[in-house]
C-alpha cells in the first residue's frame, strides 16, 4: 500500500505537477530552490497538523495562484479501489484547510487514519539545541503517527490552557467556578496526552535498544514530565497551584512543559553536547525506529530531505539498507544523483526544475 498518482496544483513554485508510478523508493533530483522539498511539504500535508514546514496556510499557495492550492494523492490497496485523500485551501477561504476522502468531506484528523508520515529534514538538525517546544512537537508528531486521536486530545488541551492563562491574567480575581470547569479539561487532555507522548517513548526506546550503537547512534530517550500523567493527580496539582500560577500569569503545571531528554548511548553524553554529525545520527536512528512502528498499523511514508548528501559511504549504506527492510514507502531529495547510485535501479526518479517535474 502506498501513494500513487500525486497532484499540486498552484502549491508554492509548482503550478500543476503530478508524480505517477511511484515505488518503495522515490527520488526528486535538482539544484537548491528547484522545488523538491515543496513535493515533500505538500505530501506531509497529508497528514493531521501544519506540515514539515509549520508553514502558514497563507504561504502556501503560488503567487500567482489566486491564494488556494490543491493537493491530492490516490493510496493504493491490496484488494479494491486506491483511496483518493486530498486537502486544499480555497481563494474565497484562505484560512481554512479542507480534507476530502473520496470526495466526502472530512476533518484533517482522519487523514490520520490513513497514512503515517515522518520526516527528517535539514532544519531538524539544530533540534536537540533548540526549545523545549519543538521537542514537545517533534513528540506529538510522532505520536499522533501511532495515535490519530492525539490530535483531538492535544487540541482540546491547547484551548483550555489559552483559556486558563487568560483568566489567571486578568486583573480580576478569577471565579473559581468557571477554574474548576476549565482545569477539569485540562486535567482529562492533559492526562490523555501525556500518556500517549510516555507510550511513544516506551515504544520507540524498545525499537531502539534493539539496533546497535554504530552506524547511527544509538540515543536513549525518556521525558521529564511537567507534571503529573494521572488526571486525578493533575487536576489537583493545577487547583493546589492556582495561586504561584495567578503571580507567574501562566500554567506553571502539565504537559505544555514536558521535556524530552536524548542521551547517546555509547558516550552516556547528553545530545545537545554531542557532535553536529552524532546528533544527525541519532535523529536518523530516532527516525528509522519511529518509521517502522508507525509503518505496522497504516500505510507508511517516510520524507527525508537532503539526507544521503551529508552521509558517509558506510552510513548512507546503512541507511539504503534499513530504508529496504522497512514498510515505508520512501521520498528522497538530492542535488544530484551521485549519493543515490546504490537504489537508482529500484527508485523511480523525477528531475525537478522551476517546479516542473520530469521522469527519468
């Protein structure tokens, strides 16, 4: 099962592109700007959240597309009619994005229950020394691909805590009714997602103690929770904190502080410490692992960005080789075709120039 017969139409530079015939590995090949990683985007878009960009619905369409863009693609089955996903953003709505299965309308969650994206791309290198933020959404990525509902959870709990902070912001003292209702669903959200993040850690640290150190390395992952998992005990804690909240004007309790730790197994060093080259490694390992779970209950896609250019031999090797062993259906882009000589034969290739595409 995997994605075939791709569409963008008036998305970034491309114009009207479609990708036919695709393989278990699929190559975009141009120079730097031709609009490789705008395929890639517009693919992860068939996904629940912002894409692998988090780019802005108002930068999506091309500038001469009139401010709505389309992107489609049919998801081959093992027995009956590939399924048609498609979200797009019309001219008239610039702000709302549209899902459509098979024609019908439907929320962007679901398309959850259809594929399982993941990507790596150059601007996750910096990760491990960037924000606890973006750790804590590198997280729910990877957890909403083994969970579609994370999504529902993480929402709910985003709206309640902007409430809540709102509230604990005002000059006015807060009614403490309308805390009480607010922290219930925080307390019931917040429980929910910090459960599904600790599963997705548990899940991914199995995978991984079963790989060797070399020649990714090994990372060992856990979270440092920002407070309690158990929704009774979080509910308490969110009560009980009222007051250091009010002073502070936030939420100083829950799940928008947890922070995921990396560790690199061989050298016990934490990740933020390690080389530019073993943090690679190990996002690689991290991504590889992720892939293969997700891969297990739904169609999987893997998008990597100008990887196998910053590899060694021995690693991109390595890398062409765990790609074969997996379930995933693989998207790869390059400047040349040099680093991709060992899978030419078995990928299907498009060159990319000015957001046109061409099979080779």
């Amino acid at each position: 099962m995997a994605l075939d017969r791709i569409t963008l139409s008036r998305f970034r530079n491309h114009a009207d592109t479609a990708l036919d015939d695709t393989r278990r590995f699929n190559l975009l090949v141009g120079e730097n700007g031709a609009g490789k990683t705008n395929v890639l985007e517009a693919i992860s878009l068939l996904a629940p959240g912002r894409g692998l960009r988090r780019a802005a619905l108002a930068d999506l369409p091309s500038q001469s597309g009139g401010g709505g863009f389309t992107v489609g693609a049919s998801l081959a089955q093992a027995e009956g009619e590939p399924v048609r996903l498609g979200t797009f953003v019309r001219a008239d709505l610039p702000g709302r994005r549209k899902v459509r299965v098979n024609g019908a309308e439907a929320s962007a969650a679901s398309l959850g229950e259809w594929l399982a994206i993941g990507w790596l791309t150059p601007a996750m290198d910096r990760l491990f020394a960037d924000s606890a933020g973006a750790r804590r959404r590198f997280v729910d990525r990877m957890t909403l691909a083994l969970e579609p509902g994370h999504a529902r959870h993480a929402a709910r709990y985003e709206g309640a805590l902007r409430e809540r902070n709102r509230l604990l912001g005002d000059e006015r003292e807060p009614d403490p009714a309308w805390l009480d209702g607010i922290e219930v669903q925080l307390a019931e959200h917040g429980a929910e997602l910090a459960q599904a993040r600790l599963r997705t850690i548990a899940r991914l640290s199995d995978a991984l103690a079963a790989v060797p150190d070399e020649p990714f390395a090994r990372p060992l992952l856990a979270i440092e929770p920002g407070g309690p998992a158990d929704e009774a005990a979080l509910a308490t804690a969110l009560r009980e904190g009222r007051r250091a909240d009010r002073r502070a004007g936030r939420t100083l309790t829950g799940p928008h502080r947890d922070e995921l730790l990396v560790t690199m197994a061989g050298k016990s060093m934490p990740a933020a410490e390690c080389s530019t080259g073993e943090q690679k490694a190990m996002l690689i390992a991290i991504t590889l692992a992720h892939a293969e779970l997700a891969a297990q209950g739904r169609p999987g896609l893997l998008l990597l960005d100008e990887v196998a250019a910053h590899l060694d031999p021995v690693r991109r090797a390595a890398l062409f080789e765990r790609l074969r062993e997996g379930a995933a259906q693989v998207w790869l882009t390059g400047t040349e075709m040099t680093p991709f000589a060992e899978i030419a034969e078995e990928a299907a290739v498009w060159r990319v120039r000015e957001g046109a595409v061409e099979r080779v």
